[in-house]
DNA sequence: ACCTGAACACCGTTCAAGT
DNA sequence: ACCTGAACACCGTTCAAGT
C-alpha cells in the first residue's frame, strides 16, 4: 500500500515560536541525553531530535559542537563547585584531606563531569578553555587558603600543598576510570586516603624543618 | 571540453599484491600520518589514502576504528617501555625518583603516545584494552621491584609507592596537557620534582618508623 | 532575530565482487 | 586468502529560506 500512507510522518514538528529554545535548554537537554552516552558517540541531529528543535536551531547558538561541548564543561564545572560541600577539619592537615576526599568522591560518581573537567574530552587543540578548569580561581580553593594561612600553613607552601594534590587526585580519577571496564593487577582499592596521607606526611616536616630537636641549625 | 578529459584520474592505483600490506605496516603509517593530529580528526579513508591502500584494506585487518586504535595504544606501549633507560640511583629514593623522572620525559615529549597511553583517549568503553596500561606487568617494572627490595625497601612499601607515584606522574602528565594551550594561574613550572620528592618523604617513616630515637615502643 | 528542512561533503563500515 | 571501488546510513555544518 504505497500511497495511502496512514502516517506520513515527516516534518510532523510545529514550528516553535521565537525565544523557545535558549543555550541553557540546549545544555540541559545535552546532559540529560548524554549523561551514560561516550562523547565519542554524540551527535547534534540526535540531539536536536531528543530537545524537539531544528538542527540548525543548535547552530544559531553554538557554532560547532566542540563549542557545545567547551560550554558543557563550564557548566559541568560550575555544578561542581557549587556541590563541594564546605570546609570542615581541624588544622592544615585535615583540611586538606577532607577538601580533596570530597573533590574525588563528587567526581568519582559522575563520570560524564569527569570527562568534561579531568579528562577534557570532546574538546580538542582547543582555545576555548583556558587550560586546566581546575586550577582556576575558584572560590571554594580561596576559602581553603585563607583557611589554612589561619591554620599557620604559609601561603607558598599552601600553593604547593595544593597543586600536588589536585595532581595526585586527578590522576587518581584518571587511573580509576581507565581500570573500570577490565580491573588490572595494581587496582585502586582505597589506596586513595593512603597517597593523601603520604603526601601530608611529606609536607609536614616543610612546616616545621626542626622539629628533631636539632635546634635551628 | 566535457569528453576529452585528458587528467580521466579516476582508479589511477593499481591493485596491490596479496601480502604488500600487513597489520604492523598500517600501525606504523597511522603513527607516521597522525603524530600531530588530534584523535577526533583521524579518518580511515584518508588514511588509506596515504598508505596507498583501498579503505577495504583496512578492514581486513582490523574490524573497527576502535581495534585499530586500540592496537596504536599496545605499540605505543611496547615502544615506551623499550625506551625506558636502565634504572639508575643508589638506594631506593633515587631508584624511584629517577624511574619517574624518566617516565614523564618519555611522555610529556610525545603528544599521541601521552594520549593513547595515559589519557587513553579514543577507546571508548572498550575491552579491547586491559585498563591502565601502565599498571600492567610491566618487564622493566618488575626490575625496579627486584632493585627496591635490594635497597631494603618492603615488598608491600614497594607496591605503595610505584603505585602512588605512578598516578601522580600521570596526574602530572595530564594536568599539564591540559594547560599547554591557555597557560593558566597555576602552572605546573618545575614542581613535578616537588611533588615526586615529598612524596618520597612521606615514605620515608614508613620504612623507618622508629628514627626520632623513641625506641621500638 | 530566531527557527527551519534540505543539501553538502564527508565519515565509519559493509557489499559484492575481483584475483 | 587477500585486495578492491561503489554503496549505505550516518555525521557536522551550511544554505536559503521562512516568520
């Protein structure tokens, strides 16, 4: 039966009204969409089919979807760093420990925001991000400093403390990520509190160098 | 002039003989053609063009992208560790530290290696590789384990810290991919001996917990 | 100013052969 | 057993409109 037809069902979309679809929209459709799909596997006519928009809608708003993708990880980033829950421990040290246990724990459980901000996936050669997401001013970090300067943490070593461990942390991430699908020899484990620990346990003789009861020599 | 077409280039390739291509020959001309080209970009049709093969070839001898990329990572891999210089140091500090020390320059000097081996980027999802690569029984690994215990350094210690400072290195590695094209506030600068050094402070109690002269207690 | 489907030059992969 | 071009269903992106 060729030409009845009962359900001709192309161009079946109304045609929205002005205003209807915004980059926020778009970005929230792309996460909910694509929150267990590899960005690998991604498509903007997939998408727009799912937000029930033209293809070309996406395209008045992002000019290419390394742009979308560049935009997801701001937004990836910024959910992030409001869910860091707030500062909690006694002294430098555990402050510390616990800022970088729940750095892990929110992006252990997210692996889509782990690719966006650890791995930085989908957005290649690019200029549209300005290096490391984590690195940047982030107020939550600024708390953490001023926390530790107050904890008598001097401010360089702070910096240092910091970097080592966003590094250790991330790599962390990476490693766990990479040996999900087939767990290897070496696994994770809880290894994770035990290079924490080891990294402040280095740090702590930097605070006090004399300590040994050597005098100041 | 529609007919006369003097430059008719169409099917210009004669046909290869059986056994002119072989897997190892495709591997190393992706390496040769791709080297500076971002995963995302790679394409099998181009790059059957610059072997000089139909696209067909290729498929013959590896069913997906995927495969193929997969099989990049594994060469990738075994030339890294062939590249790995012979240990070097006294004692088990300066084994470690140079192992590392080593591991990074390898890396950090070989975009596409960095990528398929620690970001293992463009597997998607896969079995196709065994997790972390790196963590992986590993010949030269095994060397440093056999040299550690020499030095005096546990089994168990010896574990701790290549593992500790493997996903450090690869931290590191990652956190400065990241920051090559938009340098940002925290630059990684020198601090890869900062961390690798303090987190061989760490361990150093481990191995000789009663040192401050408290006795065994 | 925003939304749209059809069109373009590709892509990964398969088909149906050729030798 | 291996090599092949043409074909298929897609993709990212642009064109040329519609309102």
């Amino acid at each position: 039966m060729p030409s009845a037809a009962g359900k001709a069902e192309k161009s079946a979309r109304t045609r929205r009204p002005r205003g209807s679809i915004n980059p926020a929209d778009i970005i929230a459709g792309a996460f909910d969409f694509y929150r267990d799909t590899p960005i690998e596997q991604w498509s903007i006519p997939q998408l727009a089919t799912h937000l029930d928009v033209g293809v070309t809608s996406i395209y008045w708003y992002f000019r290419t979807k390394r742009e979308l993708v560049a935009a997801m990880t701001e937004a990836a980033l910024a959910s992030f760093y409001e869910r860091m829950p707030p500062l909690r421990g006694e002294g430098w040290e555990e402050l510390l420990r616990n800022f970088f246990l729940d750095f892990h724990r929110l992006l252990a459980a997210d692996d889509l925001a782990c690719d966006l901000i650890v791995r930085q996936i989908g957005v290649p050669g690019d200029d549209l991000l300005g290096g490391d997401p984590v690195a940047r001013n982030w107020p939550r970090a600024q708390e953490l400093f001023a926390a530790l300067e107050a904890a008598g943490l001097p401010a360089a070593l702070a910096q240092h403390a910091f970097f080592t461990l966003s590094v250790y942390t991330q790599g962390f991430l990476l490693v766990e990520r990479k040996g999900r699908s087939a767990p290897s020899a070496a696994s994770p484990g809880d290894d994770l509190e035990f290079g924490i620990t080891n990294i402040l346990r280095g740090l702590r003789p930097l605070l006090a160098p004399t300590e040994e009861g050597r005098g100041v020599a």
